[in-house]
C-alpha cells in the first residue's frame, strides 16, 4: 500500500504515462476511481498540483492539463 501523500502519486502518473507538458491530465472522476478515494479529495491534491506549477488548470468544466513535467529526484 503507497502510504505517499496523494499528489506525489498522482504527480506519478504524468512520469509513468510521459506525458508532456500541454497535455490533458485525467479528470478528478478518473483519479478517485483510480485511487479509491473521494473526488473531494483528488480535487484538494489536484489544487495543489495546480498551486506548486504542475498542472494548468482548465476551469469550470474544462480539461486539465500537464503545465511542467516533474524532474525526477534521484536519492543517493
């Protein structure tokens, strides 16, 4: 069980599946169903992808989409 805070494992997906930056990021109902959580909770993850530059938000109804594509941390 992946016991990271939700919007690292999210942020994992724009790495596992190369998305580009530009790109349409999978909605908040696909998320929850993904993660078993509520969507409440992915939009809360979601607005801070959004608030640290990952994702531009499309607004009301809009697609999401990928705005930087996170740098992999290497630990030594």
């Amino acid at each position: 069980m992946d016991r990271r805070p939700l919007e690292q494992r999210i942020t994992d997906i724009i790495t596992a599946e190369k998305l580009q930056a530009g790109e349409a990021f999978p909605s908040a109902s696909v998320l929850a169903t993904r993660f078993g959580v509520s969507r409440p909770t992915v939009t809360k993850a979601l607005d801070k992808m959004e608030s640290a530059g990952v994702l531009a938000s499309g607004g009301q109804g809009k697609v999401r989409t990928v705005r930087a594509v996170p740098i992999r941390e290497e630990r030594s």
